[in-house]
C-alpha cells in the first residue's frame, strides 16, 4: 500500500510542490498499535511527496480543486467519457484510441445498438479517453456478498426477445400501456424476463425506456423487488433524472433495503457526472451509517479525484489501508493510469509490482494500458515484451487480445504486425475489430484500408451506428482529406444515421484540421442549438456536444490570438455546463497573452468562479498583466 500512495502523486518526479489535501480533517484516534504504524508509515510518504502541509483523514469535505497542465477529465463508469483538452493527452489519444472506447458488441460479435440509432454514448466531454473506467460498466455487488453487477451477464436470446421486442416497438404507445397489452395477451412478467430486456436496453443506452419498465414494475408489482432490483431502479433514475432524484427515491425507501449497494449506486454516478461535492457527501454518509465499504467505493473516489483532483488520491489510499480495504484490480488500473499519464514508468511499474504481490493478475485491458505508456514514453522493448505477454501462445484462443493489438502495433509503425492480427479475426470479424482495424491503419497512414474494412461493415452488417462512421472520419481528419471527410458525412445522412455528440465532434476535428475553423465553429453552434431544442432532459444529455469539440475550437482562437472568438466559446462551455475548469482560464488567458492585450479583471474573473490559480496560471497571469497601459506608455505610444 505504501507503493500505491506514492502512486498516487503523479509529478513527485517533474519538481511540483504537492499538497495530498487542502481540506480540514476530523482527528483521527489510534487505538492500537497497527492503526498507529499505519500513521507513521504515511508520514514518511508525505515526507516523500514533498507535501508541505498534510492530515490523514475519517471523512472527505468538498474544497476548491486546483487543477494543472496535465490534468485529464475521463468518463464515467456507465457512459462515456472524456479527456480535457491538452497536447498530452491528445497525442495519448491518436495513438489508442480504440483501448479507450467502450464495447458495443456481444460474443457473437453481433452490434449493440437499435437500428439506425447512432450516437450510443451520452455524451461527456470526450468519448474517446476511457481506458480505466471501462473495467466496470455498472455499479457491482461486492464479491463478498455474491453479487454482480447490474444486468452485467447476458441472458439467454430467448428470454430477451420477448419483454424486450415489446418495449423496442412501442414507438407511438407509451410502454405502460405496451406492456398491458401484452400482459393481457396471456403474456407473464417474470425476473428472467426483465432482465434480459433491462440487459438490452442498457447496452443500448436506451436508459429512459428502461425506467419506464423499471416503473412499471414497481406500479404493477410482478414480483417482489429484492436489492438488485433497487439498485438498478436506483441507477437509472440517476441517469435519467439526476442524482437529486434518486436520492430522494432512496430516502423513501424503507429502512431495510436501503443498504450500503443503493448508496454504492448513488456515488457511482456522483463520479460519473463529475460531481465531487455530493460524492464526498455520499461516501462520508455511507460511513456514518456504519456500512462495511468495499474497494468499489474507494475507486469512485480514486476516479473522481483522477479527475478533478489528484493530490487527493493519497489520501484515498491512506483511508483504504487504515479501513482495511484491500486496492482492487481497478484501483491498480486507476493509479496506473495515473502514473502512466504524468510519465513516471517507474512509478506505474512499481504499483504493477505491488498488485502481483497480491496475487492478482493483470488482464487484457489492464496490459494494454501499460504497454500504451510505455510506448508513449518511448520504451519501445518492455511495450513490445508485454504485447507478446498480451498475445500468448495461440492467437486463434486468445482472440479478444486483437482488438487491443491491432491499435498498439500501429502506434508502434508496426504495418506487418497489424497485417498479421488483422488475418486472425478477418474470416468473422466483429465490430470492436472492426473499428480497431480502422483506427490502426488510420494511424498508419493506410487510408484505403481503413476505408476496406469500413466497405466490409457495411456489407456485412445492414445497419452500423455512427461510431464507425466517426471513426473513419478521424482517419480523414488526420490526413485532412476534408471532401472525403464531407462525402462520408452525406452518405451518413442518406442511410438515415442521426448525427450527435460524437460526430459533431469528428466534423469540427476535421474542418479544424482543414483550416475551416469558422466553419467548424458553425457546426458546433448548430449542434448546441439542436440541444438546445430537446424537449426531455435525457434527449438534452445525449444530444450535448462534446467537451473536446468546443476546446479543440477555442485553443485555434487562441493560437490566432483571437479574444473575441476566445471568450465566445468560453461563454458556450460554461453554456453547456462545462464550467470551473482549469484549463479553460488557461487557455483564454493564453489568447489574451498571444494578442499581446491585457486581461482586465482577470483575476476577480477567476476569484467569482471559485477558481485558484496554479503556479503555470499565475506565472501567465503576470504577463498577462504586464500588457496594461501606463500614462509613460499612452505617451510614448
């Protein structure tokens, strides 16, 4: 544990003066000698880090986050995600973007998705950074007590066609009134039943139909509802409604059933949205109530403060140890990242240690996590020593490593390499390797074969979702093949795919890319406007653009020293809720300092937002101010 909490301070090695945590702690007692060794054990970690001012800590309270350079915000455990911007982790995200993009697809390698429905994900800030977070999709039962995860198995075909083809098809009927009639047709609502079609509608992120058969059930009563059953009602009001409501919905509930999974729910989904005070709320009631907390907890914590955060994380850790929580494999994965992120190979290599002294064993994701860093890094040898690790002994058995592959051999110049993964899945691809296949030889500069695999999708499958129109996009942004970019978008059009959030995104990238940033500035005014027109708060959630759209717009007004365009995108981010990040001051403050203009106010700007200034931010601040005129200057001018 030791390992870890060094772990958790990503730029110990880069000369930043750290603190773990500016809040104020409650004392903490020590009433044996362990507990006490524990303490001892940590000071010599903050001594470590560097940290000129530390508390161990029973309870989390919210404080003004600080935030730098190379913070990255990342999606949720439920949708999908995204980065802040930043040339770090834009550079991370060209090479690898297919690790960080959840599953669409089932064993059979047939498409999760309805028919002509594109844009699955809702959107986030970015669809494209969600390496760690994919390891758990939906808040999960503790091993301990049995459980599983929220429809995470799928069920059997046959129990899902039936529940689950009546609320598909209720297009023009409300589905309470579908599900009567088919009730009255001599049709039963059984658990089996529901939760195939829950199972359905969730991987097809058709969250709002899902409440309305999670509604039903609770008005009808088929069966009775038991702690899964809560947990998911629990999940999908979140989702739908907010965190607000669904923690009045489990305050209603009666005293027995609200346990320690409805409230683990509930943080799930504070973590998702971003939402650092109320998780911190969450959890510290989670502990006054006495629940016993799992690592799951911990890990929203851990990824929320990966997020906002870092100088946090520590502390998680430290609580983790002193509760006796042991660090899950999602929590490695979660500090791993973090090291890998800020460049620190030994530390990330370290918390790989520290995990196989525990005697867990690294999956897929978690191997292609780290061969990305080291790749990243340069460390060229040990990337390729874990990609053989990834491989094993027989590609044909191990074949749900190829998707990893293929993107991470291409990130490495490897053409051959990507050839020979390709061959293993070509016979019967599935649509994951399908869209890695693209991406690799987009990164390889391969164009028509990227364009080869995206024909063959279309030949093979009737309908594909927007996703892989997207991706194939990119391809065209990278190599600013901007008419091949604008034909694909017709033929989107013309085969009846609804445009959202991440092809939006794609288009701006590629006008952007072309050198059309009026243009593409257009296109996001548009998209934010058919949002805008939403009449249901879920259809605003999917329809809302994309953090990196607006950012990737805004950093080419800065480069041009643009103020007026500048502060027009600032004003539309915090339009659409994605306010009080830092590197939205730095960026528009950059703008300033490029126009060689002075930025009036700036600091009261950033004191009325509740946002502190880093080091970086206050060294840019200073030169912003040295703009300012002067009676000696208004003379010599």
């Amino acid at each position: 544990m030791w390992a870890l909490r060094r772990g958790a301070n990503p730029f110990r090695n880069n000369g930043y003066l750290l603190c773990v945590s500016r809040a104020s702690f409650s004392k903490l007692e020590f009433p044996n000698d362990t507990e006490a060794n524990v303490f001892q054990n940590w000071q010599r970690t903050v001594n470590n880090i560097e940290c000129h001012q530390c508390h161990s800590t029973k309870r989390f309270f919210h404080c003004p986050s600080f935030k730098n350079k190379f913070m990255v915000e990342v999606r949720s455990l439920s949708s999908q995600a995204g980065t802040e911007s930043g040339k770090d982790d834009e550079e991370l995200e060209d090479g690898f973007s297919e690790l960080e993009t959840a599953q669409d697809t089932d064993e059979s390698g047939e498409e999760v998705g309805e028919s002509k429905v594109s844009e699955p994900e809702l959107s986030d800030d970015n669809s494209t950074e969600n390496i760690s977070e994919n390891s758990q999709v939906e808040p999960c039962l503790s091993e301990e007590e049995g459980g599983s995860c929220v429809e995470k198995e799928a069920p059997k075909k046959s129990v899902e066609s039936r529940l689950f083809k009546v609320i598909l098809n209720a297009q023009h009927q409300s589905i309470h009134s579908a599900i009567d009639k088919w009730v009255a047709d001599g049709n039963v609502v059984n658990r089996e039943g529901v939760w195939g079609a829950m199972f359905n509608l969730r991987k097809r992120r058709m969250f709002a139909r899902a409440l309305q058969l999670s509604d039903w059930l609770d008005a009808n009563k088929p069966f009775e509802f038991n702690e899964r059953d809560y947990q998911s009602r629990v999940d999908l009001i979140a989702k739908v409604h907010g965190i607000h409501r669904a923690e009045k919905y489990i305050e209603k509930l009666p005293q027995p059933v609200r346990g320690e999974v409805l409230y683990r729910t509930l943080l799930a989904n504070c973590s998702t949205t971003r939402n650092v005070k109320k998780a911190e709320e969450v959890f510290n009631k989670m502990k006054d109530l006495g629940f016993k907390m799992t690592a799951f907890s911990y890990d929203q914590l851990i990824l929320i403060y990966k997020r906002i955060d870092k100088k946090k994380i520590a502390d998680v850790l430290l609580m983790m140890e002193k509760d006796n929580v042991k660090p899950s494999s999602f929590t490695y994965m979660l500090l791993v990242d973090v090291k890998g992120r800020s460049s620190d190979i030994e530390g990330m290599e370290q918390i790989i240690t520290s995990m196989k002294s525990e005697g867990l064993v690294p999956d897929i994701p978690f191997q292609a996590t780290v061969a990305k860093y080291y790749i990243f890094g340069g460390f060229i040898d040990k990337a390729e020593a874990v990609l053989k690790d990834l491989e094993g002994e027989d590609m044909e058995r191990n074949r749900d490593a190829c998707k990893a592959l293929l993107p991470l051999y291409a990130a490495l110049g490897k053409a051959d390499e990507v050839s020979r993964i390709w061959k293993v899945v070509e016979p019967s691809p599935r649509f994951d390797e399908c869209l890695a296949a693209i991406e690799a030889w987009g990164k390889l500069g391969d164009t028509e074969k990227a364009e080869a695999v995206f024909e063959r999708m279309l030949k093979t499958w009737k309908n594909i979702s927007s996703r892989y129109y997207s991706a194939l996009i990119k391809v065209y942004t990278t190599h600013k093949q901007l008419n091949k970019g604008k034909d694909l978008v017709k033929r989107m059009a013309d085969n009846g795919i609804t445009i959202g959030p991440v092809t939006w995104d794609a288009l701006v990238r590629l006008y952007v890319e072309a050198g059309e940033v009026e243009k593409a500035d257009s296109i996001l005014a548009k998209a934010a406007a058919q949002q805008n027109n939403s009449t249901s708060q879920s259809s605003k959630n999917r329809l809302k653009p994309l953090y990196s759209s607006y950012m990737v717009i805004m950093e080419k007004y800065c480069e041009r020293g643009d103020i007026h365009n500048a502060e027009k995108i600032f004003h539309r981010l915090k339009q659409a809720g994605y306010e009080g990040r830092m590197s939205d001051y730095q960026t528009l403050l950059q703008t300033y300092v490029n126009a060689n203009t002075p930025a009036y106010g700036f600091r009261e700007r950033l004191k009325a937002d509740n946002v502190f200034p880093n080091r970086f931010m206050a060294s840019m601040l200073t030169k912003a101010d040295a703009f300012k005129k002067t009676a000696i200057s208004d003379l010599l001018d």
